[in-house]
C-alpha cells in the first residue's frame, strides 16, 4: 500500500459535488447582484449536493483510517485484545451504518411508490434520497476494507 490507501469514486463524487455547489452558488449570487432576484434551484441542489458531499467524504476518510477516535486504548492493549476492539469498533459502525442503509434504502422506496415531488422544483424526491443508501453502501465497504487493514497492521492510529 503506497500513500494513502485510495477511494477514488468517493473522491471524484464529493469533488464534483463541491465544484457544483460552488458554481450555482457563485451564479445565484452574481444573478442576485446583478437583477435583485435569484435560481430558484439552488439551495434544493446545494442540501442535496451537500449531503452526497459529506456522505463521500465519510467514506474517504473511513478507507483512510481518518475518522475520529480515541486510539489511547486500543495503543494500550495487548495485539489480542486491540484486534477484539478493532472488531468491536467494526460492529458498531457497522450497524449504524446498516440502519442508515436500510431506512434510507426504505424511505427511497416509498418516495418513489408515492411519487412524491420536491418542494422547490418538483422533482421526484427519490432522485434526493437513493444516494443515501448507495453512499452508505459505500461506507460499509470501505469499512470493511478499514477493518481489513486495521486487524493486518496496514492502517496505524497517529499517537
């Protein structure tokens, strides 16, 4: 493993997100300077955008050992008992993460039985809500990947 270890859509898919969110706000901003009025579009897209953003980031930072931890115990542990906590620490992100997929992947469903549309555009408002449970998909995997490297030796906390 050289560097950092990669989650390249993840990358491509929060970047890209940041780049659209910053030209509709700079062109609602330039539009609200320049006639008073603004897109009516752009805070429905700019939430959205955030939220597949923040989602992608999480993941990233997951397949790079970044999120926050207190790593003072598992330092402080013997090999055996660290790997039981490392696979403790899986468990539970595991299942947040399971919950989020499942209710995400259940509430996109039902917006799309029910044809809801969003309020601002009207647009069909399982658009909005799939990329919870694809990007918390996501977030398993890389996970996994986490744990992997984690229980092998690969991925050390900085102290």
């Amino acid at each position: 493993m050289k560097g950092f270890p990669d989650a390249r859509p993840e990358r491509w898919l929060g970047a890209l997100s940041l780049i659209v969110i910053s030209l509709i706000s700079l062109g609602n901003v330039v539009t609200r300077y320049l006639t008073g009025g603004s897109f009516s579009f752009t805070e429905e897209f700019s939430v959205f955008l955030l939220v597949v953003l923040t989602f992608a980031g999480a993941s990233v930072a997951l397949r790079r050992n970044r999120h926050i931890r207190i790593g003072f115990l598992e330092r402080a542990l013997p090999r055996r008992w660290r790997s039981a906590l490392i696979l403790f620490q899986a468990l539970c992100g595991f299942t947040v993460l399971g919950l989020i997929t499942w209710y995400g992947g259940k509430l996109a469903w039902q917006e799309y039985q029910w044809e809801s549309l969003s309020p601002g555009l009207g647009l069909p408002q399982w658009w909005y809500l799939v990329w919870l449970p694809v990007l918390s998909t996501a977030m398993v995997w890389r996970l996994v990947q986490q744990t992997r490297d984690r229980l092998k030796g690969g991925l050390i906390d900085d102290a």
